[in-house]
C-alpha cells in the first residue's frame, strides 16, 4: 500500500468515542492498585491507564465513577489535551490527589488507546527513543546496618548500579526499614503511634553510610531517602554531613511545606537534591526547578494526573538542567511503571528510575510488566503500553486482602516522643 493510500485510509476511519468507564481495584501485593480501563465503540480497542493513591484508593474509585466517568462517555478519544483540561477543571476547585490520581488513570488510558490504534508502544508516539534502557535503583533496608548491606550487596550481585539504604533506629520508627518496637505512652491511646525523634536517625544514617563506602566500595551509587521527617534546620546539616559519601541524591530532605529551606541546602553543600513524591500542584514544582535548587524532579506520575503533565514537567525541568527520577515504589501499577519508562526513555533529561520488582501475585494480574537486563529497566515493545490485566485474577485480591491493608490502607501517623505529629 502506498503512503498515500494508508493515508487516506486512515482519514476514513471513524474517531474511537468512549463507550464505557471502569474501574479495576485490586490488591494483589499488599498495596491497593487502582487502574482505570476505558472502553471504546470500536470492538477490542480500550486502554489501561494508572490512578492509585493507595492511602485514599476507595475514594479514588469514587471520584472515577462518579464524577469523570458521566463527563467522559460518548465523547472521542483522540483530543487528550483537550480531555485532560476538561477534567481538571470539572470540579472548580482543583490540584488535590484524589481528582489528579483519578485524572491519570483517564489520561493513561487514552495514550494506550492511540499507541493500540497505531500498532505502536507509547514511546514512539512522542518522538521514539534518545536511550536503550532506564538505570534503576533497588532498596536494601534493615534493623542494623550489616543487615542493610548484606541486602545492599544481593542487590548488587543482580547486576543494579544504584542501592537505596536505609536502617532502622532501636526503638523507633524507622522509614523503608524494619526497627524494633517503638516506645509508647500509657497516658492515653492517642500517644500510642509510633514514635521518631530526628537527632538519633540523623547520627545512625551518618553511620550507615560511612559503612557503606568502607564496605561497599566507591564505585556502586547510594541513595537515602529522609522522607520529611527532620526540622529544617537539621535538613540542611544533614545534607551537609552527606557530602562526604558522595551519594547519587539525598531524597525529601525537606516537607512541601519547608521547600524554601532547598535554598538553603544548595547554598551549604553539593549534595546532589530530589524531591517531589508528594507534590500535586504545579506551584510546588516550578519554583524548585526555575531556580535549580533541587537536582532531580521526583513526582508520582498519577498523583501530578498522568502522562501529560509529566511530560511538560520533564520538558520544564531539562531547561534547567533538573533530571527526572520518577517514584516507582510498590504503590505505583504495571500500568504506572510502564508511562514511567516510557517518559525515561524519550526524555532527554532523565536521571534514574526507582524499582520495584513483581511478585507472583502481580504477575499473575498483570502481563507486560518492563524487564530490567543489567540494571536498566527496557521498555515493553508492545502496542500502547503493552499491559493486559486478568480481570478474574484481579478480583480474587479485592481490598483488604492484606491484614495490614483492612483498616483503610492509609499511611499512619508518627509522633515525637513529646507526642507531636511529625510530618512524614
């Protein structure tokens, strides 16, 4: 067929309308996956897209059903632009995770259902390739620190360049790592969360890092993740004191709420900065990547509501010479963690991709999931984002499977020992 021909054959091809919005809730590895399907008037055309705020999922599913999916139907599906301003401006009042996370699982969707329609993976619908693979990075956590590099060093051995460490602090919470019991007030039963106080973390991670480097070497790339939970002020020593190991980046060092504090960082030391997860708002991020004071730009694709805004953040980001690191935990779908490698792969700003490996229970839902081959995740090559979903096995792992999952899912709530709530 000429090109001519193919051309005017697709001219006469009708544009896909939505004919159905649903929901996928499932649990298959302890952390609620929400994935929105949208379903199109063309038989066997539909599309996955990523909307999982584990902490609210049961909300999120709401805020799909409820208030997107009679805004969407009958509508086409080749404007995502278009759709995507549609929903974001819907509810009036806006930037808040549930409509983002509700937005993404819409937005994916549709750029599956294009890369479906044109035979082609994502990646190729937004200019192909600039690299072959995605370095990754893996977490090694522990009560002590030879547990932590014993785990550091298994990981190594599977050929990934980059370890995240962390360790527990006797006695306390401890975040990414296992600790002991935490010290609880007898005095009433709100004082009976888990307990962290700053100071002692700051000292046992110094520590863990200088055993890192004498035992781990020079050569492998370390991350820590501090998770917001020291004060400003002992932000920017810690990040100080960090200098000395050479680390690839130092991660929420800071809250949202504290992020003026990065100038202070920046100022102090050459400790390389990440930051992002928990940001929703446009607002957060622009400022912290106009005045370069952060070195990697780390948003939850669905919580910034999907594909589309991540890529005007990547584009933003590469003029100021900020990389991505986009959040890949266990709370982040197959679905997810395919847009995640498909924006490493066609942004040229690209830094590195957190991982989380499958079990056999997500395995088992979910097909397609990206294989890593000598530390570097490689895209799945199929039509859209490549990702089937069992629906049967899907709804044998309903939420709530998990014991620790039954309340609500939530995040939970530390204390200092004074009993204050410390951000985390």
């Amino acid at each position: 067929m000429t090109a001519a021909a193919f051309a005017a054959r697709l001219r006469g091809m009708n544009i896909p309308r939505i004919r159905d919005v649903s929901v996928i809730a499932t649990e298959p590895a302890g952390v609620r996956l929400v994935i929105v399907k949208l379903t199109t008037d063309q038989d066997g055309l539909y599309g996955y897209g990523c909307a999982t705020f584990t902490q609210r999922a049961d909300l999120v599913v709401e805020a799909v059903n409820r208030y997107l999916k009679p805004l969407l139907l009958g509508r086409p599906t080749d404007g995502i632009e278009d759709l995507w301003q549609a929903m974001y401006n819907s509810s009036y009042w806006r930037n808040g995770p549930v409509l983002n996370n509700a937005i993404s699982g819409v937005d994916q969707a549709l750029w599956d259902i294009k890369g479906r329609q044109a035979g082609m993976p994502v990646y190729e619908l937004l200019g192909g390739k600039c690299r072959r693979g995605a370095m990754i990075y893996s977490h090694a956590a522990g009560r002590e620190i030879p547990e932590t590099l014993d785990q550091a060093r298994k990981i190594m051995a599977r050929g990934i360049k980059a370890v995240r460490l962390q360790v527990g602090v006797p006695g306390m919470a401890a975040y990414g790592a296992a600790s002991a019991p935490a010290n609880k007030s007898t005095e009433s039963e709100q004082f009976q969360d888990p307990v962290f106080e700053p100071e002692p973390y700051v000292r046992r991670t110094l520590a863990l890092f200088e055993a890192a480097r004498k035992e781990l070497g020079q050569e492998i790339e370390l991350l820590h993740d501090v998770h917001e939970r020291v004060p400003p002020r002992l932000a920017v020593q810690f990040a100080k004191d960090m200098e000395q190991f050479r680390i690839f980046y130092l991660e929420d060092a800071l809250s949202p709420e504290n992020i003026d504090y990065f100038r202070q960082i920046r100022a102090q030391c050459a400790t390389p900065l990440a930051m992002g997860e928990l940001f929703n708002n446009p607002h957060e991020w622009t400022n912290v990547i106009r005045e370069s004071v952060i070195d990697y730009i780390r948003v939850h694709v669905s919580q910034a509501g999907g594909l589309t805004p991540a890529l005007k953040i990547a584009r933003l980001a590469e003029a100021f010479n900020v990389r991505t690191a986009w959040h890949g935990p266990g709370d982040v779908s197959p679905v997810g963690h395919c847009a995640n490698v498909t924006l490493d792969l066609v942004c040229y700003n690209f830094g590195i991709q957190e991982w989380t490996f499958p079990n056999d229970a997500i395995q088992e839902v979910f097909s397609g999931y990206p294989v890593v081959k000598d530390g570097y995740a490689l895209a799945n090559e199929k039509p859209g984002w490549g990702v089937e979903i069992d629906e049967k096995a899907a709804a044998k792992y309903p939420f709530g499977t998990h014991e620790h999952t039954k309340w609500n899912g939530g995040w939970g709530v530390v204390r200092r020992e004074d009993g204050t709530v410390i951000n985390q």
